[in-house]
C-alpha cells in the first residue's frame, strides 16, 4: 500500500471520526431536550384526555396504551385518586408527594430513586397529574449511541476498502510520472506517458511530457553550442600559436612578421569579442539591469544606419529602405543600436543579391512597430521556435549565433514586445514593438 494511499484511509477515518463524534454531541446536548419537549406534548394530551373523561363521569378509564405513561391522578381537596391501575408500585409512594409543590411540568424522583417526568393540568374537577418513568428517554438515547456506532464501525470497514481502490487508481499515475521524473533526470527524454485520467494529473502529465521535449532540444543545441565555442576559440588560438612560432622561430622577414603580428591581433580581437559577448549575454540573462534609458528621435536613430551599412550593402546590390516617422521613444539607444545592427547585419547575410531590406516603423493599436524585412532563403520552421536561444546557429550563419540571443535579452530588458515571420524561400522580418506609453 502506497503513502498517498495510507494518507488518504487516515484523513478519511479522521472525517469519519470527526463526524461521528460531532453527532454524539449533538444527540447528548440538542437531541435528550427534543425528546423531552416531545414527551411533556404526549402527557399534556393525555391529561386533557383523562380530563374529558373525568368530567363525563366515566368509571372506566384506560387509555395508558395510547399514550406511554406510568401512572396518572386526580388531585382535589387533598385527596388523591388515581385515574389508572397502580403499576411498578406506584401507590406505595405516590402518598409522599407534595402535588401541591409541583409545578406545571418537570421531573420527580421517588424514594427508590426512579425518576419520573410529570404534568400537572389543573381545571375546576381537580389537578390532574400525569406521569411518565424518564427510562424510556434513556433508553432512546442508548439506542440512539448504539446506532451511532454501528454507523462507525460499518462506515469504517467500508471507507477502507473504498479509499484503498480509490488510492491505488489515484497513486498508479502518480508513480508513472515519479519514474518519468526520474528518467529525465538521468537524461533520458525519450518518454511514454500514457495517462488518461481526464483530470489535474492528465495535464501535469502533458506539461511533463512538454518539459521533455523542451529539455531535449536545448540540451541538442546546448551540446552543439559547446561544440560551436570550441571551434570558434580553436581556429583563433591554432593561427595565434603557428603564427608565434614562425615569428619565434625568426624565419621571417620584417614584413612578414609585421603581417603576422597584425594578424595575431586580428585574430586575439576576435577571441576577445567572442568572450566580450558571452559574458554580456550571461549578465542579461542574469537579470542585471545595465541600460541607461532615455528619449530619443527614432528617425534619427534608425536613419544611422544607412551610413553603417552603405559599404556592405552596395557589396551585394541591396538597397536600404528606411521609412519612419519623426517620433521618440523612450529606451536605451545604445543597447537597441545593437538589436537594429544584428537584425539588418542578418538581413544583408540572406537576402538575395540585388535586392531590398526595408526599415520601417509604423504606429499601430500596442504602439510602433519597427521592423527590418529583407527577401532571401528565409527562416524554415523549426529554426524559428530556437533562433532566439543563446545555444542555437543555423549551418550557414557561422559563429556561435549569439546576437538575437543577446537581441532577446535586450528587448525583454525594454519590455518590448518581439518576434520574427518568416517564409521560408520568400522573406523574412524581425520586429519590435514600443509600447504607446514609452512615445512621445
């Protein structure tokens, strides 16, 4: 029997308990007065019934089996009378009572300690007194106890059974998903999760399975990351080494080692530049704040660059098309200088030859909307749910593909909205949106 299982017979006999003893309670304090209510109603009818008979002049009075009373009788003058048969030695004390003392209604204990409830009807024949032994109250509360009871006892060996099923159906899925878990952290991604309970469980069953998959493409890209890093720092650091020995080994003229050394430098600057940017992605990542926020001309800043990429683009025939609007907005320019110049870097990468980009910024309902559109190979569909990720390169970008990575951070950074649509062999846009309250 699993944990969850025991848990679930323990909070059930808890309940179980709880209830029962809540109804003992009730019976002992609520259930003895209603009773008692019910039989002072019952000798009230019947002294109005003795009553009635009493003052037709009857001698034949018995109506002791419609009513459960023990003795009844006509008080007048002093005198006593009884209106039925002495029972249970009635008469042997009935002489000591001070029916004068009674009130309307109450209890009385006889001198053999028998407790008796009575009624006390007075009219112009007398007082008549009705009275009812209190062990018929006692006995129905007994009863009333032993029902209780039985109700436990019977509730119990059925609730354990039940709750045992009902735990095991509930702990079965429970397990399956504990052993998933398991898996997954082993590195295990490839998992079957067949659950269909059409409940909470069902759905943490479809996250888990959802987690896995995530998991196992970004430990894919992850690795191909590690690979991409070592290759990168490879190419570099062989040049620097074979370039060092043959100016070492003093093999070479003076401008050859000039050349070398230009070289080596070339080459540490772009050792340098690939850490610079692994660590400014890792700060983003971290949650560091670095930006220095402000208003600026967007017209401005994107008009910028035309200049900066003149040289490039004319290399290949694109032409650079910016249309914006003369608007500011509020952001780090600096930080979004870099997103603009990875995002038409990129176009200019894959766009056909002799063709458009176009930089556009347009306002819409969320705010403005800036894009930079070029027309090439595009980006197929599965590229497009990862090219976002610190780990991913497509085949063709070379590098380690840390740009839009460090584009995304920036952009969530600025709470801007961001996104790419591509058609693959058609075109391709990044975008994103300024939001109204940060224009002006």
């Amino acid at each position: 029997m699993g944990k969850l299982t025991r848990r679930l017979i323990k909070y059930y006999i808890s309940i179980i308990t709880a209830v029962i003893l809540i109804c003992f309670i009730a019976s002992s304090l609520f259930l003895s007065l209603v009773y008692t209510k019910m039989e002072y109603t019952s000798l009230n009818n019947a002294a109005h019934e003795f009553y009635n008979y009493v003052k037709a002049g009857s001698n034949n009075i018995d109506i002791t089996n419609n009513y459960q009373i023990s003795s009844a009788f006509l008080v007048k003058d002093g005198s006593v009378q009884p209106l039925t048969s002495s029972r249970m030695g009635i008469m042997q004390f009935v002489k000591n009572m001070d029916f004068s003392s009674l009130q309307e209604k109450g209890k009385y204990k006889n001198p053999m300690n028998e407790e008796f409830l009575y009624y006390r009807y007075s009219t112009e024949v007398g007082d008549i007194v009705v009275l009812q032994n209190n062990k018929f109250s006692a006995s129905f509360l007994r009863t009333t106890y032993l029902i209780l009871l039985l109700i436990f006892i019977l509730a119990i060996l059925i609730s354990i059974p039940v709750v045992a099923f009902v735990g095991k159906r509930l702990t079965k899925p429970i397990l399956k998903l504990q052993k998933v878990a398991s898996d997954i952290t082993n590195g295990d991604y490839k998992i079957d999760i067949d659950v269909n309970t059409d409940d909470e469980i069902e759905e943490l069953s479809t996250s888990i399975k959802y987690m896995a998959d995530t998991l196992e493409r970004k430990n894919t890209l992850q690795r191909e990351f590690i690979a991409n890093v070592s290759h990168d720092f490879k190419t570099p650091l062989s040049v620097i080494r074979n370039y060092s020995e043959a100016i070492y080994d003093d093999i070479l003229d003076e401008v050859q080692q000039k050349d070398y050394a230009k070289e080596i430098i070339s080459e540490v600057d772009r050792l340098n530049l690939l850490v610079m940017d692994i660590l400014q992605l890792s700060k983003l990542q971290g949650g560091l704040n670095m930006l220095e926020k402000g208003y600026f001309n967007l017209c401005e800043f994107l008009s910028s660059f035309e200049n900066a990429f003149k040289i490039f683009a004319e290399s290949k025939g694109i032409e650079l098309s910016i249309s914006v609007p003369n608007v500011y907005i509020y952001g780090d320019a600096k930080y979004l200088y870099r997103v603009v110049y990875n995002f038409i870097d990129n176009a200019i990468k894959f766009s056909n030859e002799n063709s458009t980009i176009r930089v556009a910024a347009s306002l819409g309902e969320d705010g403005i909307k800036v894009s930079i559109k070029n027309f090439g190979e595009g980006i197929d569909e599965k590229s497009v749910k990862d090219i976002w990720n610190r780990y991913y390169k497509s085949s063709e970008s070379g590098g380690m593909g840390l740009g839009l990575a460090i584009s995304s951070e920036i952009l969530k950074l600025h709470d801007f909205k961001y996104g790419v649509v591509s058609t693959p062999g058609a075109e391709t846009e990044f975008y994103f949106i300024v939001p109204k309250s940060m224009i002006r």
